[in-house]
C-alpha cells in the first residue's frame, strides 16, 4: 500500500483560458507534496475537487504515492492492460530507435483498442488514440502532465481495459488474444492492412507479452497459444521497379530541370542510383566522409551515421531526425562505398555550386536548413514525371527514392561484382543481399540453361 497520511489540505480551482483550450486544475497538498488534475469543464473539476474532500472529511488515509484516497486503490493489485503498456513503453523507451519506438506505440493503440471493456460511455476513438499516443511518447520523452483535452480520455482508459490475467482465463483468453490478432491484422478504417504492418505489429506484441511473463503478470505468452496464419509479405524486390542506367541518366538530368531547387538535389539522388545509400545515409552526408573524390577515376565514401526521419515525438532530441549508427551495424562501426566517376562529377559540381552547410553538410535545403522529406520527395515526383515516357509514369517503375538504391544494387549485382562485395557496399548481409535481389539477377539464365544442356545432351 505504501505511505500513508492524512494531512491533506485544498487550494480553490484555477482556471486558465487560453487562445483555444479553457482548463480548470484540482490542486491539493498531500504530506507537502503538491498534486494537480487538470479538466475541461468547471462541472467535472468541481467533482472531482469534491469527492477528494468528502474521503478527507470522513478521515480516509491519503496515499502518499499517488495523492488519492487509499479507498480509490483498492483495485490496484489488479495490473490492468493499460497500465502494464506504460511500463512496457517506459522499460523500452531508453534501448529502442525513434523509429522502433513509434512501432510499439502503433501495435500497442492498435491492441488497446480491442481490449476495451467498454465499447460505449467513453472519448471518440480519435481522443482516444490521440490519449494513447501521448501516454506512449510525451509522456516518458518529457514526463509531463497530460494536456487537458487528453487527461479524461486517459482517465477512463485506466480503469477500462480488460486485467492481464484474462488472458490466462479458459476460453476467454484465447477470444481476447483472437481479437488482438485480428485488429493489428486491419487499418484503422477497418481495411486488411499490408502483411508487412500486421507482421511488424505482431512482432511488436509479442516482445510485449514476453516482457509480461518476465515481470509476472502473465504465466505464459498467450499469443503463442493461438493460431495464427500469417500473412505472406513480399521478401524480394520487384524487377520492375528497378530502372536502367539510360532511365536513370534521364531522370537525373530532368532533376536538374526543377527550379531552383532541383539542380541542389541531382547529387543527392545520384548518391542513391550509383552508391546505393539510403535516404538516411544521404542526408548525414558529411565533407569528412569523403575519403577521396578525385578529378578522375573512383572515389570513396566512409560512412560512420544516418538520420532516419522518425518524428519529433519519438526522438530524445525533439527533433523530427536524429543521428544514429548506420543500419545493422553497432556504435561507431563504419561502411566504404565507392564512388563512381560520374557521381564524383556531380558532387565535386554541387560543393563547387552551393558549398556546404552547417556541420559540413553537404546537402541543405534552398535556405540552409535540413534537406526534408516534404522538399526532396516534390522533386522526385515531379522528375519522376518529366523524365519517363507514359508507359514509364504509369508502371511500378522507380515509384520511391528507394528504388534508385534498388536500381544501384541491382546494377552491381548484374555487373558480376561477387555477392560479399556487394553486401558490404550496401550494408547488407550476404543472406538478406541475396533473398532480396534473387529476382533482379538477370542475364545468367541462358549460360545456366546451356550447362544444364550440355551436361545432358544425347
């Protein structure tokens, strides 16, 4: 139960009026320490404010922990599905990626969803989803109070979600863990969702209910007692995405063709067709990670960071990226690409042309800042659609950035480089290098038909 007291003492509501959001804050001192609960409407906070008093006029015990009446906990032994995704989130948070972290935040609103015991009574979905977004992110990122607009929502999803240990009861656990599954396996809007996301999802959840057997609350991983098929995921890259060095030159050259800001950002794709780095790895871009970029001949990258772009509230920073080891490799592992002749040209002309930025960046946006998502990809598509013919434009041929990585890999690959130099180049595993590109091999069928002839011809 903890610390117990009964000096509690009242301050009178304070209400705030801003620009859009009236708030009214319950504040009361609980043994000196100062507790507040804020609410949208004067009605609900007077409420509130009074059934605080009523327990400390009938002389209940205070807990010192929590700010409450000891009488409002007696269900606290009961951990709740709520509760237990706070402290899954907060035991995470430290170890995972933004990007990570944002996914278990996704599987997490998703499966609280399905866990509710009460369909009616409580916030729109929205709210309801906004609430958990917050108490999976803001929450742990800055250990605030909730927004008044969210503090409700939160407030009903505490006491309205099923106990852990219906998990474990017969019949019902299995239904619950059935109707987990099949929400993650749908969007929002109740549409079957890609085999990727559900398969994330799940993986999300399960490391979820692992962490649960660990701590206790549950004897044993409920998902691993139901069947579930799952859903095929497409492991290799389609060949048609992948362009050809003609398509690719056409497309970099209407690049240079957009405004101002295309010609900043011919290179910046160009780094992705002839090296094949990531967008990430692109935008880390640095002046020291170019090992050689000499007039003539090849180059060389060593790269040492990406920035991923996850959101501002996923990163410790509050920033929408932020800098991290490369992809599948630890802290402070580095990875050499070389650099073609005709991409060494393209950067030797943009540094010329636009210098470099801050940190020695070598790709900024028109005014200095971060290249963004929103700027490079506007330039993608609208090169994308000036340099393809109409067949081109309306295939699956080169429809993301990524595609030009494809595009490289691929090249490389058909250019007879061995697979193990390929993969350190692109920072694959030799495995994963293979199973992704196998359909994108080309030109080795007819010189394996004919071995197989010759090794059994009459």
């Amino acid at each position: 139960m903890g610390k117990i007291t009964y000096s509690v003492r009242f301050w009178a509501i304070k209400t705030y009026k801003g620009s859009r959001v009236t708030t009214h804050t319950v504040r009361w001192i609980v043994e000196g320490h100062e507790w507040k609960e804020p609410f949208r409407t004067l009605a609900h906070a007077e409420s509130f404010r009074a059934q605080l008093m009523s327990a400390a006029r009938q002389g209940e015990a205070f807990s010192v922990a929590t700010g409450r009446p000891i009488s409002w906990q007696r269900e606290e032994t009961v951990l709740t599905w709520f509760t237990f995704t706070l402290s899954y989130v907060e035991a995470k948070w430290r170890y995972a990626s933004p990007n990570h972290r944002r996914g278990i935040a996704e599987a997490l609103t998703d499966a609280t969803e399905a866990l509710l015991t009460k369909e009616n009574g409580g916030p729109d979905t929205d709210t309801q989803r906004a609430a958990l977004r917050w108490a999976y992110s803001e929450r742990v990122r800055k250990a605030a109070q909730p927004p008044a607009e969210l503090a409700t929502a939160l407030r009903w999803l505490e006491t309205n979600t099923v106990s852990m240990t219906a998990f474990e009861e017969p019949g019902k656990g299995a239904l619950l863990t059935r109707g987990l599954l099949d929400r993650i396996s749908r969007t929002k809007d109740g549409k079957t969702a890609a085999a990727n996301t559900a398969n994330r999802k799940r993986m999300s959840l399960n490391n979820a209910m692992e962490y649960a057997v660990e701590i206790g609350a549950l004897s044993s991983n409920p998902l691993k007692a139901v069947k579930w098929t799952k859903p095929r995921t497409l492991t290799t890259i389609d060949p048609r995405v992948v362009i050809n060095i003609e398509q690719a030159r056409r497309f970099l050259a209407a690049v240079q063709r957009q405004g101002t800001r295309g010609p900043r950002m011919k290179a910046f794709f160009g780094c992705m067709y002839f090296a094949a780095l990531r967008p990430e790895e692109v935008v880390d871009l640095r002046q020291e990670h170019l090992v050689s970029l000499p007039e003539n001949g090849w180059g060389e990258f060593r790269l040492t960071h990406a920035e991923p772009r996850a959101g501002s509230r996923w990163t410790d920073s509050g920033k929408v990226r932020e800098r991290r080891a490369l992809k599948h490799r630890a802290d402070g592992e580095t990875r050499a690409v070389p650099i073609h002749p005709e991409l060494g040209a393209m950067l030797r002309k943009h540094i010329q042309e636009f210098g470099t930025g801050p940190d020695n960046r070598i790709f900024i946006g028109p005014r200095g800042g971060l290249m963004t998502d929103r700027a490079y990809l506007k330039v993608f598509h609208e090169a994308r659609a000036d340099a393809f013919t109409h067949a081109e434009a309306r295939s699956p041929l080169m429809v993301v950035p990524y595609d030009l990585r494809h595009a490289c890999v691929s090249t490389w690959l058909n250019a007879g480089v061995s697979a193990p130099q390929v993969a350190e180049w692109a920072g694959h595993s030799v495995n994963v290098l293979l199973r992704v590109y196998a359909k994108c091999i080309h030109g080795q069928q007819s010189e394996a038909m004919q071995r197989i002839w010759n090794a059994t011809k009459p």
